[in-house]
C-alpha cells in the first residue's frame, strides 16, 4: 500500500474541482477505492490498491513534476477525458439557458498527443500507465464582455464515457499509427492514412520519438521521414 497521510485540506481541493474532473472521479471509481489522499506530499485523486490515478482535464505540464516523483516509488495511472462529442450551451450571467446545440468537432483518441509532447519519457516507465476516455460533455458557455470574444467556456460537464483505451506501453501508443501506412512515412502521409490535421501528425511523430516507439530515417525533400522502432532494439 502506498505510504499515506490524512490531509485536512482535502475538503478546500474537493470543492475546487471542476464538475467534469468531479464526474470523471465518480463514474470511474470502484467501490474501495480511496479518494483525495495524500502520498508523499501530493494530493491524489484515487487510490486503488497500490495505484494512483490521477485525472487530468488538460495541461499535462501543470502535472509533470508530480508525476515524475510519483512515478520513483508507486505505480501511476493518468486518465484523460478527450471529447468525442460535444454539446454547446449557451446560459446568461445568470445560468440560464439561451441555447444548446451539437458541436460539429470531434476529439479522437490520438488527440492526446496535444498534451502528451509535455510528458513522452513518462510512457516507457514500467509504473506508468495511461487511459484515454472518450466523453460526451455539455460545454456550458457564458458572455463576456471583457473579453474580444464575446462567448466563453465557463465549464464543461460530463454526459456519457463512450469508450476507453488504456496505454501501458509506448507499443501501444505506437498502435495507433495505422497499420498499412508503409515505412518510412512522413507527417502528411501520416495524417492522410489516420484522417487527421497534420498538425496532430506531427505531434504524434514527436511524442512517439521521444518514447522510443519511432525513428526519424531520413528526410524527402524537405520532410522528415520516420520508422517503427522494432520491439526490444
């Protein structure tokens, strides 16, 4: 069991969450889990066993530093909430509701290479693990008049999980590249064969270079070209 300490505070950080974060701890929760412990001076999320889950919303870098010293003594889990549906409603200052209708984007699971390019040396770490949670969320938006735009987030809340994948090496990040795209490859023809921006491409390339899961061979023209790395080399 990882060394725990009862944390006075955990009430003020319970309160502070947003309701996606606090949905997502709820619906992904077993019935003894433990929620908002302190292990080694850090405030974490649920504890499993002798896992720690961490759910993050966004910014994978805000989270870095912890999952580093985490990472030195107990097993890790990081879940991340990628929105394959979204609903936009609009609400006045006042919380009432203006609008609401479906958002033509659609996040995937490779849509968490946005945020992996801030952690890809924590993914070959045999205590490290990730799960990628396709979400259905009601993205609340409020006026603001301070601002150039004149519509902002002001929350977003959990739906429906439609569907979750879990990565425990960087093999199975690699996974996601699809499997008849030949080798060597460059960004574009990447994000041709995946039906993704290159933009995401590139990051993906990026990420799973860092990992170890692919090579950059060469260039064409003025293109990176990149291969699998075979397992065990």
């Amino acid at each position: 069991m990882p060394r725990t300490q009862k944390n006075a505070s955990h009430r003020i950080s319970t309160m502070n969450e947003s309701p996606l974060h606090a949905a997502l701890k709820k619906r992904y929760s077993r019935a003894y889990d433990r929620h908002e412990v302190l292990v080694d001076g850090f405030l974490i999320d649920i504890v499993r066993d002798d896992l720690l889950i961490e759910i993050q919303t966004a910014n994978f870098s805000a989270i870095k530093r912890k999952l580093e010293t985490l990472l030195k003594d107990h097993p890790v889990r990081l879940v991340y909430p990628v929105a394959r549906e979204r609903w936009i409603v609009r609400q006045s200052g006042d919380g009432d509701r203006l609008g609401r209708r479906r958002s033509p984007k659609h996040g995937s699971v490779e849509s968490v290479f946005e945020e992996l390019v801030y952690i890809p040396h924590l993914m070959p770490d045999p205590h490290f693990s990730l799960e990628v949670l396709l979400v259905e969320v009601d993205e609340i938006r409020r006026p603001n008049p301070r601002r150039r735009r004149k519509w902002v987030t002001h929350e977003q809340r959990l739906l429906e999980i439609i569907d979750r994948q879990l990565f425990q090496t960087p093999s199975d990040l690699r996974a996601l590249i699809p499997a008849g795209l030949a080798e060597p490859f460059t960004n574009a023809e990447l994000a041709s064969a995946a039906g993704k921006p290159r933009w995401l491409a590139q990051k993906m390339t990026y990420g799973l270079s860092r990992m170890g899961a692919l090579q950059q061979v060469g260039k064409r023209g003025n293109a990176h070209l990149f291969a699998r790395i075979a397992e065990g080399a």
